[in-house]
C-alpha cells in the first residue's frame, strides 16, 4: 500500500496537466472551441486501449509490469505534447494526447493493486487510501499552470504546454517508484494466499471459482460508466466556459483545482462510509450529488467564481462516490481467477464512456450551450438510481 500511495502521489499532478489546460492548447492551435474536447476524447481513448491491455498484462505478468510500461508510456506522450506545441503539429499534438491517456488509466487502475491483499469489508477503504495519496498531487497540478507557463515561455514552449512538462515527470517517477519497489508482487500475493485457502478448505476455496456475479458487476459498470461520462463531459468544457467569461488561466487552475481534490480528497472517508452504509446506497448518492453539480452549473452565473467552484466541487465529488462504490462492486464481483482482466474490460468501457463524453461536449456547447450540456449531463446521472435498484430487487430475488 505504501508504494502505490507514493507512486498515486506522483501520478496525480500527471493526471492534471491534461484535465487543465489539453482543452485550451487545442482551441488555442486549432483557432476554434468546436474540437475543444477532442483532446480529452483522445486522452481517454489511449486510457482505453491501456487498461484493456494492462489487464491482460496483470492476470498473466502481476501488477508491477503493467504500471511500469502504463506511467512510462504516459511520461512519453507528454513529452510529445511539448514538441508538438513548440513545432505547431497537430497530428503529433492528437497522437501525443492518445499516448499520454495510457498515464492516467495506470493511474487510475493502480487503485485495483489496493485491493488485492484487503479483506472483503474494507475493499472500499483500501481503494479510498490510493485515491487520497492522489489528491496532493491532482490539486498541486492545475495550481502550477501559470508557474509552469512561465517555466515553459523562459524554455521558449509555448505556456499552454507547461503544466505537461510537469506531467511528464511525474509520470516517469511514478513509473519508477513502482518498478524498483513493488516486491513481492500484490496480484501474485493475494493468489497465493488464495490457494492457501482453498487448500485447507480441502479444494473448496470461494475465490478462486471462475463464476462472476453478473448482476453486481453491471451494477458496478454502470456507475462506474454514467459517472465518468457525465463527469469529463462537464469539467472539459468548464476551461473553455470560464474563458468565454473572461477568466484568466490562473482562474481556472483554482476552479479545476478544487475539483480535482473533490474527486480524490473525500476518499478520507467515502471509502469507510461505503463499507460501513453499503455499496448501492453510495452509488444512489452518486448520482444526486451529479444531479446537482449540473444544475448548478446550468443555472449558475458562468461570472462567479463561487458557484463555479462550487459546481466543479460537486461534480468531483459525485464522480469519487462513483468510482469508489462501483470499484468495490467489480471487485467483489469477480474471483481472483479472472479479476484484473474483468478490471481491465470494465476499465476500458469507462474510459470509452469518458471518451464520448469529452467529443461532445465541445459540439454540445458549440451548437447550443454550456448550460446544455451540463442540464444534459445531470439528468443522465439519474439513471444510476433506477439500474441500482433493479440490481437490489434481483438480489433479493435469489437471497429468498
């Protein structure tokens, strides 16, 4: 646990760099908003195809070979996006952003190695513990924007790409940290102690059954994938509305900021609370914490500093009780025999989920507005409430 809480710590200032400005730099070589959310679009479809292979990676090689070549390959795509800034190249700046995705879903796949080796009833803390880690370094990101601006224009990069010169490095270290010191293996570990098990209960062992609870794990998918969709719809079009109404890149490295530590920060005690309440019960709040991220954000005047904080602060922390609550649910879903390349395939749907969020967000709001996109994205986070519950009533159904 030590070790992926330092390498989430690096990690987390790597996953902001492209949350905070990936929209800006492309409206800014582009010339237009209408492909702002390419970038994230991009960003989550390289997410995509990287946990679907650092799955595979971990169910045959364990869990340090995956995160290794997933924070290396991050580190590489923001290298790419510094060169494809200082050169103007926007088929290397696209190809980059698809290369540095592979960053962030390590990032957010290590929350898994937590949960290798926890006991069944403090599964959501273990994932919470990794998410905190990730908090220092997710808020430290967006605050350095303008200092790392600066950096980048003393070095003659464009200031837009700064923050992934930041990136970069923090990917790279964190790719490190878990190559030198992620022994023994926690995947490998939790196997063995699994056989352990099955061994003394004469070959009965639960864990390493191949049977999945399909029912908890749509349930879990589909949190998972309605939070992350409206979540990267929302916050990669808020840069974009906050310089419409004259805020400056300062400005919004506060406002993605806090939204950044609301995904991660609350962890101190979702995980515990979902533990404690219930899976279900936290994934319902998810999606009313959504629902009124968006409305605010709809309704809310695009001026106030205030309500766009407060707004960004809603949205991450109904996206944290999502994540947490439909990990646990794939985690207690799946045996061991079959678990990380279920993860992987569930990661790769929530990653698509972000992707299509992130491509129309920016047609959204071209062709209509942000107050759309954000009503848009509230009411679809609803949904949850009524999959959750015909999960439950199933549920019911075979326990009696």
């Amino acid at each position: 646990m030590i070790v992926v809480l330092l390498s989430q710590l690096f990690g987390g200032a790597g996953l902001a760099a492209g949350v905070t400005v990936g929209a800006l730099l492309a409206e800014d070589m582009l010339g237009t908003a209408s492909y702002a959310g390419l970038p994230t679009a991009l960003l989550t479809l390289g997410s995509a195809l990287t946990a679907f292979l650092i799955g595979r990676f971990t169910q045959r090689l364990g869990r340090r070979p995956g995160l290794v070549i997933g924070f290396g390959a991050g580190g590489l795509g923001a290298i790419g996006v510094i060169i494809a800034a200082v050169y103007g190249n926007i088929v290397l700046l696209f190809v980059s952003l698809f290369v540095y995705g592979a960053g962030t879903a390590t990032n957010l796949l290590a929350r898994y190695a937590g949960t290798d080796l926890a006991k069944p009833n403090q599964r959501a803390t273990a994932v919470s513990m990794a998410l905190v880690s990730t908090t220092f370094g997710a808020v430290a990101g967006p605050n350095l924007v303008e200092v790392m601006g600066n950096v980048a224009r003393s070095w003659g990069i464009p200031p837009l790409a700064g923050p992934f010169i930041l990136g970069a490095a923090a990917f790279l270290l964190a790719g490190l940290i878990v190559f030198i010191l992620l022994r023994p293996d926690p995947f490998f570990a939790a196997r063995a102690l699994a056989e352990q098990e099955r061994l003394k209960s004469g070959g009965k062992g639960p864990e390493l059954l191949t049977v999945i609870n399909k029912r908890g794990l749509a349930a879990g998918a589909t949190v998972m994938l309605l939070t992350q969709m409206v979540m990267v719809a929302i916050m990669t079009m808020t840069p974009v509305h906050m310089k419409h109404h004259g805020h400056g890149l300062s400005q919004v490295g506060i406002v993605i900021g806090i939204h950044v530590g609301a995904m991660f920060l609350p962890s101190l005690f979702t995980g515990l609370l979902i533990d404690k309440i219930g899976r279900m019960r936290m994934a319902s709040a998810a999606g009313i914490v959504l629902l009124a991220a968006g409305l605010l954000s709809a309704y809310g005047s695009g001026d106030s500093m205030p309500i766009l904080i407060t707004a960004l602060a809603l949205l991450g922390l109904g996206w944290n009780l999502g994540l947490i609550s439909g990990t646990t649910l794939i985690v207690d879903a799946t045996p061991l025999s079959v678990r990380a390349k279920t993860q992987g395939n569930i990661d790769v749907l929530v990653a698509l989920a972000g992707a299509s969020g992130g491509a129309l967000s920016g047609v959204i709001v071209d062709y209509s507005s942000y107050a759309t996109l954000s009503l848009a994205g509230g009411l679809l986070s609803l949904l949850l409430i009524p999959v959750l519950l015909w999960s439950n009533a199933k549920r019911r159904e075979q326990a009696t």
